[in-house]
DNA sequence: TACAGTGATGACAGTCTCTGACATCCATGT
DNA sequence: ACATGGATGTCAGAGACTGTCATCACTGTA
C-alpha cells in the first residue's frame, strides 16, 4: 500500500460535514470539500461514490451488527429475531456518538436530496434484515413485514435519542418503542 | 393560458417509459426524451423537477385517497384507520394500470437512483398517512408505527399484484398481506 | 379587425456532478 | 539502485439542472 497523509475518507468525512452545517449541502462543492482534506474532487470520488455518500458511512457496518445477531440468536418467532437485532444495534449507538449524530441529522433534515439517501439507506437495512430472518427459516413475507416493522422502530427510537435532552440511551429508548409497536398493531 | 399541443406532461412520461424500457434509464438523455415528446430538454424541466421525477408522478393523487380515507372513517384505533385508507387505494390500481405499472417497475427496479426515490416516495407516503392518523387523535408514535407497517403491507402488496399471471385485485391481495401482519406482529 | 395580456415554450450560456484516461508519486521488497 | 503497486493529481468531457430573455399562440377587449 502507498503512504501518504492517512485517514483521506476520514478527513473527507470531517470536512463535509462541517461545511454543510455551515453553508448547507447544496451551497458547499466537492471540489470544496476536497479542498478542506487537502486532495482534489477526484479523489474524493474514489473514497465516496457520491457526493450525499460521505455521510452515510457507518451504515455496513450496522448492517453487519444486525445480521450478525440475527444469525447467532435461537429465536424461532420473526419478531423476536427483530427484537435481538435491534438491541444489538445498541452498541453502535454509544454515548459519544450522539453529538456527531445530532449534527449529522440537522444536515439531513435540512436537505431533500439527502433524506432520499436516508430514506434508500433504510431501505436496504430492512431488505438485508429481512433476508436475514428469511435464512433462519421464516416464510418471506411474514420476514419482510417484520423486518420492516423492526426498522421502524429503530427509526422512531433513533430519532427520539437525539433529542436535545434527551437522557435514556439508545437500548432504553428502543425497548420503549417496540412495546407501543406490539401493541398499536397487536390490536388490529 | 395559452394553447399548444396539449398534454405535454403526458407526452414526456410516456417517450420516457418507452425509451427507458429500451436503453435503461442512464442510457437516456433528457434532451432525448424531450425531442421524442416533440420538445426541448429546457421544457422537460418546467414539467418534471429532475429526470426521475418523470416516473413518478399519480403519486400526489394516491396520498390523496389514503388522506380521504382516514378524514371520512369513523374508526378509532390506528390500525383500523390504516385499514381502510389501504382499502380506498384499491381504486387507485385497476385492472387496466396493471400492464403500465409492471413496465415502470420493471425500470425502476433495474436503477438504483430510481428504487432511491421510490424509497423516498414511500416514505413520504408514510408520512402523510402518520399526520392524518394523529390528526384523527391519535398519538405521534402509535400512527407512525400504524402507518410504516401499513405501508409496508402496501408495498407488499403491490410486488404481488404485478406478478405475471397473479391474477386476484389489488385489493384481495391487500386484505391478505394485512392479516399476515397482524398474525406476525402481534405474536411479538 | 387591431392590440395588449398571459402562459408555455425555445434559445443559450453557465455551473456542478461524475467519469475515463493517463501521468506521477511514495513506500515497500529485492 | 530498482521494480512494483496502490493512492493521488491532471485533464478533458458528458450530462443534469438553472437563470435569463426572447418568442409564440391563444384570449379578452376595444
């Protein structure tokens, strides 16, 4: 491997996000960003497929949390393996990373080109935990609809956890979501 | 207003579908789809906000009925609601759109720009359906927990509906998905 | 019939995202 | 010293999208 300044999709990374919050998505450049990392807008599309890409980073690796504890669980019932995925997704969502997460989400909320990325992320999120609850022997469609459920969840908890005061931590907040969920549906 | 030839809105979408079917949604330009509606690529842009948008256009029209749906019902709990607004878009998708619908689904999902704002368009969709749920008075978490999975069977529902050679309704399929939901969820 | 008004379209220049092709650099291993 | 290979720089170009202004076709009114 060459040697140069490391941590270039680190510092990709850091760069956007400060300059969007300043001057909001679409009023900062690529060639801005790059710029800021000291390497030019050709290489920032070699670390990030596109522009909205460099904020939608973790998202493997969350995917990989869920997949895992899907598999690993001897759980039989849909919504329990859900429920195991999603409380191991906790641990992604750590103390120290609510700050990062707040900001991050006021770029987001502010711009519509990139809560269509959220909104592809998410997708894919609950296809993959679907395939995966699928693989452990539930029928396709009960999986889908579970795991779609499941992500819902996780979306509302993860938005409640950001809050600005807001003190549970991210499992609290999760386990709370997911009763209301059994029980809005549960009732037909 | 003045007079050209009309329908030039209905003129784009369907050059657009027809050459997207034949080279792929990134094998066609705007400027093309526009001179084979008879206009220039400017003009595409007045009636459709980006190349996508193209595809996606009833859309305002079924958030409409869902909106209906809920404002007219007189049930009570979330999912009763969701219920019924799903029902009521069973209009939206009569025998004669099924043919148009697999054809457009058949380009979108070979485009991930195009499942991308197809995620968000459901989103959106979800959304809307949550606010009229909790203008109905019921609380923020349990409508938008209603809606998602509402949605979600929607979705399902839909993939079923353009099988070639499924040949129930729409709103059969619907009614089936819907029970799944109940069962899976609810067994928590 | 003449004429001003209105909304849709055309023409054109320009910015920005994203890609392909090729040269260059730096650390490593020999 | 020297070859290698991955990461970066440089350059050219296509295509999406926007701003601006002119133009056209129809409408209503005198």
């Amino acid at each position: 491997m060459g040697r140069w300044e490391t941590g270039a999709g680190e510092r990709l990374r850091v760069a956007a996000l400060d300059l969007f919050s300043k001057n909001g998505f679409e009023g900062v450049t690529v060639a801005e960003i790059a710029a800021a990392a000291g390497l030019t807008e050709r290489t920032f599309f070699r670390h990030y497929s596109d522009k909205r890409e460099v904020l939608f980073d973790g998202q493997d690796r969350l995917e990989g949390l869920f997949l895992q504890a899907v598999a690993e669980s001897r759980a039989v019932r849909p919504m329990e393996l859900v429920t195991e995925a999603l409380s191991r997704s906790a641990e992604f969502f750590g103390e120290d990373r609510r700050p990062w997460s707040r900001s991050r989400q006021t770029v987001i909320d502010a711009n519509p080109a990139l809560l269509e990325r959220e909104s592809l992320k998410m997708n894919s999120l609950a296809a993959a935990l679907a395939s995966g609850i699928e693989a452990r022997g539930v029928l396709a469609v009960a999986a889908t609809l579970a795991a779609d459920s499941g992500i819902s969840a996780f979306r509302m908890a993860f938005s409640q956890w950001i809050v600005e005061g807001e003190e549970r931590s991210f499992e609290q907040i999760q386990a709370a979501v997911l009763d209301e969920l059994r029980t809005v549906v549960g009732l037909g």
